[in-house]
C-alpha cells in the first residue's frame, strides 16, 4: 500500500475556536514508530471530547497528536517494528489519544482491534470511544451485573445507544432518560426498557416507581445529582463521565451512607498505553462477541466528508442526533 508523505487532516485554527475554526490543512502524514501501526482512515467517530478539545478546554495527553479525532476504522497502511499482531491490509478498528480526523492515523498496535464481520468500516469508526466509556464505567467501575439495572442519562448520544446495547447484551434492565419525546421513543426502540422524557417528568421518582437504579451513568451532573442518589437502590453504584449541567454540586452525604452508596467517575483519554492495551483485550473477549451475534451495533445518525468537519460539530453540538456522527474520507 502506498503512503503519501502528506495528507489531509483537519486543523483548528487559531488553536482554539467555535465549529467554523475548524479548517482541511495538509500536514505530514505520520510514520510508525516502535509499536505502532498506521491506517488509511476509511471513518472517524466524531465526539463530544473533540469540541471540548476545539474549543481548548481538553488538550491532548503528552505525545497524541494535536489534532483532533479519538477513534477511526480502515486498512493497516504500516507497521511499525515491534508490532506482531496487523498485517498491511488488515481491516481495523482503533481508539487514539488523537489525530483521527485525517487520511491516516497512528495509533499503538495494542489498542487496535478487527473490524468485527459484517460491519462497514463507517460503522466500526464509530465504536472504540464508545465501546471503551462504557465498558470500563459501566462494567469495570459501575460492576453491572445480569439481572440489576442501569439508569443511563443522554440516551439518544454515542454512549447512551452503546449503553443500552450492551448492559441488554449482558442481561441487565435499561431506563433511559432523553430530552424530548421523540428521544425517549427512540431510546425504546434501541432497546430501553424503559425511557423517560427529563422534560416532562422527573426521572428519579419514574425510576424509583420502576424499582429503582443499581447502577447510573451519569454524563450530566448538575441537579441530576442527588436525584440519582435518591432512586438508587442498596448498595448502588453511580459512575460520572461528564458534567454537561454543572460539575460543582451539592449532596445529602447521609443517603450515600444509609443506602451505602459508591460515587465514582473516570476519564478515558488520559490513561496509559498499558491500561488501554488491557481494555482492548477485555473488549474484544466480552463485547466482540456480542457484536457478532447482532446484540450490539454502531447506530449511524448522520456521516460528513472530512472537509466539512465544521458541520459534523455543529450537528452534534444541535443535540439534534441519535446516535454516531462520523467523517468519511
């Protein structure tokens, strides 16, 4: 396969801005270095950490590239030494510390898994940033277990939709929450148990009438938070991942100790190399299979030519999608 020595890859300009900073640059394109491998980019994920980044309130973790783009799907271009496992030519699926939003991207071997049977690269673009949240907030950190129930905020996101998909495919109960109840509607039909419209009804009192939480995801913070403390159930546990409502709140301590309650929370961007190598194994053993068998997919809400990465941000910004967002070559 021949690699050109540059490569289109989108910028922000001036470092720092609103959607239409974002602009298609040439730059070079990157070489493998030890462990590494290099993909022709055939789909990008597009995510709400990318506008943080944009916007300068999320810089990249020491030695990922500056520009932007936390997963993507294609072909292994090359192979950089010490890597044993991809082959050029080799369809995959990859989560980065950046740089996808370009014709190629470098990401460590380890982090790299097959693009599972059946799925088009577009749609495997759109898998590791959600797949890697969930499984270690809900499954590793939250410890969701077959037959409990997770209360999932944002139902209607790239998260929210995996969420659902795979706390089902491991046999657990799913309430959502969505803005609108069109969202809610659609949170049924990907598989949601039960979906409540957060405009029209407040969520922890329609949880605590369903039996309540044993596990939350919370992506909102604000005043969702002490009524996610109110409709968990014993020994519950509540997993922050973002704060879109407000990160500074105010909690009844006491009902964290009556009901013993575990407040936890992670971010995923910064862990090491060796922490997201252990993921990706963890995944592919437990999720890849649930792929195969149809249990979990990529829901496609809408994909962008890379040139028009400006109008992929401010679709996803809109709030307006369900599901992925992803620029294609």
């Amino acid at each position: 396969m021949t690699v050109p020595a540059r490569m289109s890859a989108i910028e922000v300009e001036g470092g720092a801005g609103p959607a239409d900073a974002l602009r298609l640059a040439q730059i070079d394109t990157p070489v493998p270095g030890e462990g590494q491998i290099l993909i022709r980019v055939a789909g990008a994920g597009v995510n709400r950490p990318d506008i943080l980044q944009r916007l300068g309130f999320y810089p990249p973790p020491p030695g990922a590239p500056v520009t932007l783009g936390l997963e993507v799907a294609g072909e292994v271009a090359a192979i950089g030494p010490g890597d044993s496992r991809w082959t050029v030519g080799d369809r995959v699926t990859a989560l980065l510390g950046g740089g996808g939003y370009a014709q190629f991207a470098v990401v460590d071997g380890r982090h790299a898994l097959p693009i599972p049977a059946g799925l088009a690269p577009v749609e495997a673009g759109g898998l590791p940033e959600t797949v890697f949240t969930v499984y270690a907030n809900v499954f590793e950190l939250g410890g969701l277990k077959a037959g409990e129930t997770l209360l999932l905020h944002g139902a209607t996101s790239g998260i929210g939709v995996t969420a659902i998909q795979m706390a089902k495919a491991a046999g657990a109960r799913v309430i959502a929450t969505a803005r609108g109840a069109d969202k809610a509607a659609s949170a049924l039909r990907i598989g949601a148990d039960l979906a409540i419209d957060t405009t029209s009804e407040d969520f922890s009192a329609a949880a605590i009438a369903a039996g309540g939480a044993d596990v939350i995801l919370d992506m909102v913070g604000g005043s969702f938070a002490q009524k996610g403390l109110d409709c968990l159930n014993a020994g519950g546990r509540i997993v922050y991942i973002a704060f879109q409502a407000g990160g500074r709140v105010e909690i009844d301590l006491q009902k964290i100790m009556q009901k013993r309650l575990t407040v936890t929370g992670s971010t995923l961007r910064p862990r090491s190399a060796d922490e997201k190598a252990r993921l990706a194994r963890a995944i592919e053993a437990t999720v890849w299979p649930w792929i195969a068998a149809g249990q979990v997919r990529t829901v496609v809400d809408r994909t962008f030519p890379l040139a028009e990465a400006a109008h992929a941000h401010a679709w996803l910004e809109s709030g307006a999608h369900v599901g992925k967002v992803v620029l294609v070559p």
